[in-house]
C-alpha cells in the first residue's frame, strides 16, 4: 500500500511515470517493428502500410530503420522521465543545488572506503587535522581530551556538572559536513555583560542536549546529525576529571589553564581522579584504527591528558596500528618553553609507553623571518627537530611541509592531511 502514496496528489511523479511507461512500450513497439515480430497487429500493419504509401514496396530496410528510430525516441524518452523523476525526489532530499548528486554520492562512496583513522588530542590543533583528514576518508574518530577548565566550558562543567564542550565543540565543527551559517551558528560567542557573556552557542547547545538525553556521547551523536559530521567525535571520559602538574621543583599546579601561568618546567602530568574510566567507544575505536594520530596539540594540557585515561595508553601501545605524532610548529610558553621534537616525543613516552609512536611528523618549511620574530616577542619559537635523539629512541622522521602561508605560524590542514595519507599508503605500498 505504500507505493500508492507515490500516487498522490502534489507529489510530481505521476506525470513521469506515465511518460516513463510510455517509453517503455515505444521501445517494445520499435523492437517488434525491427525484428519483425507481431507484438500488436493493428499498430504494426499501419507502420507497414505507411512504409508501402511512402515507398511503393514492402522494403524491410526502412521499416526496420523506422522500428530503430521508435526504440532511438523510447529511450530518450525513458531517460527523460528517469531524469525528472529523480530531480522531482533529490529537490525534496537535497534542497541545496549547490553541490551536484553525483559529487554528493560519489564522494560519500569515496570517503566510505578511506582508512580508520583515530585522532587523540583536543585544543584548536586537533580542529586543524580534522578539517583536512575529512577530505580522505569519513572512517575518522576524534578522542577528545575533558581535561579543559577555562572559558565557557569550564563554567559550563563547574555550574552544570558536566565535562567541558568545548572542545569537542569545535571538533564537530571541523568535521561538519554543512551550512556556513551553521558552523558560524555552533561557534559564535556571546558578547555584553549578561549572564550568557562568554558563552558559545554551541557550548549551550551541547550541554542542553546532553541534559535531555541524559548523556553526553548520546548527546554527541544527535548533534553530529545537526552538523551532518563525518566521521564520529568521542569524549576519553565522561567523568569529571582534572589536570594537575608537578613542575621539575616539585610544586604542583591544580587545573589544566593554570598550568602555562606558572612559567616552570613540567616534570609530568596527571588526572585527579587519577583512576577514570575510559568511554568505552573511544577505546573501540583505538582498536579498530588503522592510524592512530596524536595531536598536534598542546603536548600536556591536550595531548597526554588522553593517554592518563585509565585503558587508552594501553590500548594505544597494543594497537598494531601506524601511530603518528604530529609535532607542533612552535614551542608554547609556560608549556614547552626550549623543546626539541625528540623531547616533545619523549615526554609522551613517558606518560603512555614506549610504543606508543611510531614515527613523528616534523615541518620542514622554514618560518618567516617576520612571524618568528613576532612570535619570539610573545616567546614562542620553532621546534627544533634534533634528528640523532629521534633515532636513540626509534622513532621514524618524516619532513614535510606542514604550515599555512598567512600571518600565522599554523599547522594547514591540507597539509596534514596530504602528509598523513602519503605515510599511510606508503607504508601499505
């Protein structure tokens, strides 16, 4: 019974399948009429008494090119009526023409078939890597860290008790697959002196929707559908957790945003809870991955606060995966202040175990001179990769071109993903 709703009125389809139908029996008829076959006697006499009138004789040859010429027009026909047919449903499916069905369906067929790629981090870094990984392959999960404290997210998580948004926020953001304006909608900031100031719609949206459905990887889920995400983004927890540092003088500095301010060398990290439960979809998906990526990021307020969630190092290190780490462009003040990429590596070692990289992919692009100085002033400067320490700790190199050409020194996301996928094939190949 359902097919005859197709049959109702206002839904522009019966007029294409009566021409469709039409089309059929003109290719049926020109068929008979070509092999001489009596398919309905009455119409085929009177296309042979037709071709008796025009000619003066029972010539086969032009009969049976005037049956081609009725199978020529049944197909057009039938391609006409197909091709309405489909616009007069995609019209409704896919109001947007601005983007073609076949690019729509091939390119969902395309990442379909891309490899597993797992990404743990958090911070503006991971949001970089993702826009880029999308382009490839839509098997993407993005683990993210729920150790942030600061802005909208912490007092959304101090106020209402859940784990920050934030950052999570933005991975969804990078991953969607969706309007401008609705992007430009998830991240816009409240501005004034309300009670709303500094809040970010997305942050609010994120935090009602784990409030209706009870839980905050359910309330990922729906949103991702808002967004229409490829891919999947995933908290480590789902427990209130925080980031503490003992810095190389033994003090210890409680919250991950008070970590920079205090300008000391960090000696490791650690949660508080120091026990807590992993959500256990992240950890499938660590070991589902063909590729595990870490960061790039903030390496011990975005990066390893991850790998302290009880399982995910674990997992991590067990994974016969390719693991890559993205090692950041600069060094952050208060953070990784004179930090070598083997130290950057190290420090993850560390805190995750010794196989928990494989190779680190290191920029090979030099910085303007201009933006270096501009970032020495704020004490930031380039990651130096100090080759002979990487491979004391076996750990493979890999240069590449990794940063954009604007008036800041950031990883592209293009970039990345290009050099990623280079690595991935390479080593399949």
């Amino acid at each position: 019974m359902n097919f005859l709703k197709w049959l109702y009125p206002g839904m522009k389809f019966k007029r294409w399948l009566v021409l469709f139908a039409a089309g059929v029996m003109l290719v049926s008829l020109g068929m008979a009429v070509v092999f001489n076959y009596k398919f309905i006697d009455n119409i085929e006499e009177a296309i042979f008494m037709t071709v008796y009138r025009m000619t003066g004789s029972y010539d086969y040859t032009i009969t049976s090119l005037f049956g081609a010429f009725m199978v020529l027009l049944g197909v057009v026909i039938i391609l006409i009526a197909v091709r309405y047919t489909v616009r007069s449903v995609i019209s409704v499916l896919l109001p947007d023409r601005d983007q073609r069905l076949v690019d729509v369906i091939y390119e969902k067929r395309r990442l379909g078939k891309g490899p597993a790629v797992a990404v743990v981090g958090g911070g503006h870094g991971l949001s970089v890597l993702l826009r880029g990984i999308k382009e490839a392959t839509s098997n993407v999960t993005a683990v993210v860290t729920v150790a942030d404290d600061g802005g909208s997210s912490g007092r959304l998580r101090e106020e209402l008790g859940i784990i920050p948004p934030g950052d999570l926020r933005n991975c969804l953001c990078a991953l969607a697959y969706t309007e401008p304006l609705m992007e430009k909608l998830f991240q816009h900031r409240f501005g004034g002196n309300s009670a709303l100031s500094g809040h970010n719609f997305g942050n609010l949206f994120i935090a009602a929707m784990a409030e209706v459905t009870g839980d905050m990887e359910t309330a990922l889920l729906e949103s991702s559908k808002v967004l229409a995400v490829k891919g999947k983004v995933l908290p480590a927890s789902k427990e209130h957790v925080r980031l503490d540092a003992i810095m190389e003088d033994g003090t210890v500095v409680e919250g991950e945003s008070n970590i920079p301010e205090v300008h000391k060398k960090i000696h490791r990290v650690k949660l508080f809870p120091e026990k807590v439960e992993a959500v256990q979809s992240s950890m499938d998906a660590l070991r589902e991955a063909e590729i595990i990526i870490l960061g790039p990021g903030s390496l011990y307020t975005s990066v390893i606060p991850n790998l302290l969630v009880d399982g995910i190092a674990d997992v991590v290190c067990r994974s016969k995966a390719i693991k890559i780490y993205i090692c950041n462009v600069m060094t952050q003040p208060g953070e990784t202040d004179g930090y070598t990429a083997s130290m950057h590596v190290k420090a993850i070692l560390d805190h995750a175990g010794r196989h928990a990289v494989d190779f680190v992919l290191v920029n090979s692009t030099p910085c303007p001179p201009d933006l270096e100085k501009k970032y020495a002033e704020a004490g930031a400067y380039p990651v130096k990769v100090d080759e002979a320490e990487l491979n004391k700790m076996g750990v493979g190199i890999i240069k590449a071109d990794l940063i954009t050409q604007t008036d800041a020194i950031h990883h592209d996301p293009q970039k990345l993903c290009d050099s990623v996928m280079r690595i991935v094939y390479g080593l399949r190949r």
